[in-house]
C-alpha cells in the first residue's frame, strides 16, 4: 500500500460523491413540482427517505429512490440467511464463490423491489388530483407510456446507484452503499442549516439564544453517538499451551471485542419505517375522497405525531424490540461458541461448548439492554429537544445522526488502517 494508492481511493471518493450529487439534481419531466412539493410536506417518511436520497425524492429526479431496495433487499437477505439453512452454508462454507452468489441474490432482489416500489409509488400518485382541477395532478400526463416510462428509470435510477456503489466499495474508502447514504444526508444539512439561521435572525436575541442551546444539547448526542458506537466489552479468551516436536505453541491470552451496540442504526430504521408507513398511506388520500376515508386519516394523523406521548412510548418499544432481533441476527453465541472449541480456546472459567454458548448469550441479553434503552431515547429525544428550543426548521433525526458518525468512524478507520500498512510494508523493506 504506497501513498499513491491511498490518494487515488480518496479521490475515487469525492469522484462518486460528484456523480452522485449530479445525478440527484436530473429531474425527470412531466412532474408538477408545486402539488409535489405539497405532498411531501405531509408525509414523514417522505422526509426521511428524502433526506437518505440528498433531496433526490423531493426533485422528483432519476435517481428518487435512492438506495433503499438495496438496504431492504440486503437485510431480508440477512434474515433468510437465519432462517434458510441453504443460504446459511453458502455464506459460511461457500467461501468468496457463496459471497458472490448472495450478492448477486441481493442484486436480483433489489431489482425486484425498486420495480415493486416504483409501480406502487407511480400508480398512487397517478391517482392523486381532482378531476375538477387540472392543475391539481402529480403527473401532467396519466398514460400508461408515461407511467411506464416513470417506473423503468426509476428502477434504472436504482441501478445505477448499485453500481457506483459497489464502484465506490472496490476504488474507494470502506462500503460505497454507506457512503452514498451518508453523502445524501450531508446534501441535505445545508438546507436545514440556513432554514434555521433565518428562522433565528427573524426570532431575535431570544431565538439565536435558543439556537445556542439547540446546538449544544445536539453536540452532546453526536458525543454519546461516538462514545456508544465505539464501546466494546472485551471477553478475554485462553489459548492452552500445546507440544509441537521440540517447540511448546500457544499459551497466550486475547479477547473478543463484543460491541455494546450491535444493531447499529439498523432497529431504528425498521421502527421509524414502521410508525412512518401509516401516516405516509393515509396522505395519499385525496381531498375528494368520502367523509370516513378523512376521519381516518384525521384519527392516524393524530395518533402518529411525535408530540403524541404514546406515539414516542410506541416508537421506543419498538426500537428496544428490534434491538434484541437485529443484534441476534448480526451476532450468533453458538458459531462464536463452536469456533472457539474448535480452535482450542476457552472463556476463563467457562467451559467450551454449550456453556460458552450461554455465557455469552446472557452477556448479549445485557449489551442490548444498555444499547436498546441508549437508541430509544435516541430516537425519542430530538423531537423534545426541537421542541423545548423552539427550532423546527432544522431536521434532528437519530437516524441520520448514528449515520453520520458511524460512516464517518468506518472511513478513519479504514484511512489510519491503509497508512499503518504503508508505514509497516516501508519499514519491512
């Protein structure tokens, strides 16, 4: 690894940031920008996949949809490999001929999915307007061609993120996919930044005081974000002493670094989609439709906003519940347990095999007891945090911020990683 190599992958990544920032702002035609607009500003998970596409669903552009059927696509990956005994061999005995076929399992669903998620979103915004008002119509044309036509570059529009992706995870720093997520919500920030500075100029001495607050109580999360995504609990582990001819191997003691956090943003993504899907269905009504369809909505809008208390009571369960689901998927106590058997190691104190199982099955119990509690509040806490200072313009998300921090981690790691191993293979020479 030479310093030439190192600067060519940096470059490859503001490269594919470039690409990815242009492509967002390539409209696709025959969109009436204004009832758009309007839309959206009633939906929630409109905001949030806006937010993870840099506004690319808000400009209605080529690339809308974003990443997010590849995300879904690899985390139903993930729960079949669980569940599909198959697809559990391919991964761990498969070797990089079963990687590359899940990958391209994971390929073909996303395909599946953006078409799914186009037609649906294409089908139900060509039957939102009123008949009355021409002007009132998401699409300036409902014909089947242009319909068609909306569906097929979106779902190009989704792959060709896959493929800058996986470019920018092979030329690049760490995982493209993460990468492309993180720039998106970055774009987004700077619109958020100078909403909120003119809300605080027009708000006078009080608001900019606000401001201050608003900030630092923010600072304090990106903090504990770094402090909870870094911390590990170090399980030490014993390697015995073995006879080899003249030669005594082994001996030495390690650890395995569990992460206190295992789930990542994972759990808060599935609980925000979840409490976000309503509320985003029912805005698609119409204003023309029957008196009952709008007291539904009315009763769902109502129940559904973050202000409600039992809504962020809901929200926090079901971020504690997917913490513990995620994490069991993401971290087996038994393949770690037979690992270590068949290497020789051993927990001190612990038993191999079925004892070593459970010892660190209950230790995962905890860990996703303390990082469970950590994201519900975190998924909480903003909504009162905006609203104690008063500053709604700027978009505090616990999702966008466990994002933020944990690409940018990764992408340190992997620079001080690349220059250790430069600095290593210039000191073997």
């Amino acid at each position: 690894m030479n310093s030439r190599d190192l600067r060519g992958r940096i470059s490859w990544l503001f490269i594919g940031f470039f690409i990815f920032a242009l492509a967002v702002h390539v409209p696709i035609p025959g969109i009436n920008r204004p009832v758009w607009e309007s839309m959206l500003a009633g939906g929630e998970l409109f905001k949030l996949l806006g937010m993870f596409t840099g506004n690319a669903l808000n400009k209605f552009s080529i690339v809308a949809l974003g990443i997010t059927p590849y995300i879904n696509a690899s985390i139903i990956m993930q729960l079949l490999t669980v569940v599909s005994p198959q697809l559990k061999d391919m991964q761990k005995e498969g070797g990089e001929i079963g990687r590359k076929q899940i990958v391209k399992y994971t390929r073909w669903l996303t395909i599946v999915l953006a078409f799914v998620q186009a037609t649906v979103m294409t089908t139900a915004l060509a039957h939102y307007g009123d008949a009355a008002n021409p002007n009132s119509w998401v699409f300036m044309s409902r014909s089947p061609v242009f319909l068609a036509g909306i569906i097929i570059t979106l779902v190009a529009g989704t792959c060709f993120m896959i493929w800058l992706g996986e470019t920018m995870s092979e030329k690049s720093l760490g995982s493209g996919v993460s990468l492309l997520i993180f720039a998106g919500i970055v774009m987004s920030y700077p619109m958020y930044l100078m909403q909120t500075l003119q809300a605080a100029q027009a708000g006078g001495a009080r608001a900019g005081l606000s401001l201050v607050v608003f900030f630092l109580m923010s600072l304090g999360i990106v903090v504990s974000i770094i402090i909870m995504t870094l911390a590990v609990r170090k399980v030490p582990i014993q390697f015995p002493k073995r006879q080899v001819g003249n030669r005594v191997m082994g001996g030495q003691s390690t650890f395995i670094p569990v992460k206190v956090n295992n789930a990542g943003v994972i759990s808060i993504i599935f609980a925000v989609s979840l409490m976000y899907l309503p509320s985003t269905l029912v805005g698609m009504i119409p204003p023309t439709a029957p008196d009952w369809a709008q007291q539904f909505k009315e009763v769902i809008t109502s129940f559904l906003n973050p202000e409600n208390p039992l809504y962020n009571l809901f929200y926090a369960v079901m971020v504690i519940f997917f913490t513990y689901f995620y994490s069991s998927i993401a971290f087996s106590p038994e393949d770690i347990a037979d690992n270590l058997k068949k290497q020789g190691g051993f927990i001190p104190g612990i038993r191999p095999g079925r004892a070593t199982a459970d010892y660190l099955g209950r230790l995962l119990s905890r860990l996703n007891l303390v990082s469970g509690l950590f994201l519900a509040l975190l998924a909480v806490l903003p909504t009162y945090i905006m609203k104690m200072t008063n500053v709604n313009s700027f978009y505090l998300g616990a999702t966008s911020l466990l994002i933020i921090v944990g690409v940018a981690l990764d992408t340190m790691s992997q620079i001080q990683a690349r220059m250790v191993l430069r600095n290593y293979q210039g000191f073997m020479k």
